[in-house]
C-alpha cells in the first residue's frame, strides 16, 4: 500500500560519531587538550601535597637525628614523584595519540629543546577530528572539565602573577647602601 503522506522509514545522514569518555587514570586511549592541561594540573596539585605534607611532617624531626620519619617523608616524595612521571608520561602518550601521532614521540621530552616544542604541541595543536588510528574521538568536554580548566588556568596565572609581585617588593626593600658597609 503506497501511502503519499507516511513519513520515510530510511535513516538519513543520522549516523553515530563512535566517541568514548576518557578518565583521569585510564592508559589508553586519546585525550584532548583540555583534558590533558586539567589531569596534569591535578597531578601537580597532588604532588605539591604530598610535599607540603612531607614536609610539615618533618617540621618537628631533628635532621641531625636522620630519624625514621625523615626517612618516611623522603620515601613519600619519591614515590609520588614517580608516580607523576609515570602519569604525565601516559598522558603524553594519549595526547599524541590523539592528534594521530605515535606515543614514541614522548621520549623527545628528554632532549633540551625538543621537549620544549613537545610540551607545545601537546597543549596547543588541535587532535584529530574524527576516529585516527588510535581509537574513537574523545567525548566533547563536560561542565566539569572546562570549569576545571578556567579555575586551574586562574589559579596557574594568579600563581606567576603574585610571584612577580613577591620578586618586585621583595627587590624594592632592599637597599644598595645596606651592602656597601661590608
């Protein structure tokens, strides 16, 4: 029964754009630049607590004692420094992937210069649009990573910001004159 006013039963251009969602410790897959500046941003935030920790831990510890507690603080240090490296390293890892490039790459991050153009690149160049050769496009950015972004951005501006504001009053106090006594 041919019928001129049933709506057409074909799927027209309706296709599904095959994405995932990436997760803070998850080793495979791409990560978009946002993502990327947001995870290893809360690595560094996790390694500065752990350090003001260690040492607010340590304030009361003897160092001429070389007690165990000051062996502990360095034990948590080190292994949460090499926890960040293992990270950042799989984040590198993801980001180039993600703009369709081998994770191999990375290992540039250990040649002066180079490293610098890297760490560009992974927080400048745009990922693939589509599925690459390492998996599906990454799922668009939720409320919750740009807002991450914008407070972390902030806080990392702010951060240079009041450090020079530091440099310039500390350098104001101080006196040629003081020195010339000497």
């Amino acid at each position: 029964m041919n019928q001129p006013y049933q709506s057409p039963e074909a799927d027209l251009g309706t296709a599904a754009v095959e994405t995932y969602q990436p997760r803070m410790f998850q080793t495979a897959g791409r990560l978009g630049r946002a993502r990327y500046f947001v995870y290893v941003m809360a690595l560094t935030m996790i390694l500065y607590v752990a350090m003001g920790l260690a040492m607010a831990a340590g304030l009361g510890v003897d160092p001429s004692g070389g007690g165990a507690m000051m062996i502990l603080m360095m034990l948590v240090v080190a292994v949460v420094g090499i926890f960040m490296t293992v990270m950042s390293i799989i984040y590198g890892i993801r980001r180039l992937n993600d703009m369709n490039m081998s994770g191999w790459l990375i290992l540039l991050m250990f040649v002066p210069i180079a490293n610098f153009v890297i760490a560009i690149m992974l927080l400048f160049v745009p990922g693939s649009k589509g599925a690459n050769n390492y998996g599906p496009k990454p799922a668009p950015n939720s409320t919750g990573v740009i807002v991450a972004l914008v407070v972390l951005l902030v806080l990392f501006l702010g951060g240079f910001v009041g450090l020079g504001a530091l440099m310039g009053s500390m350098s104001a106090g101080m006196d040629p004159a003081m020195y010339q006594s000497y």
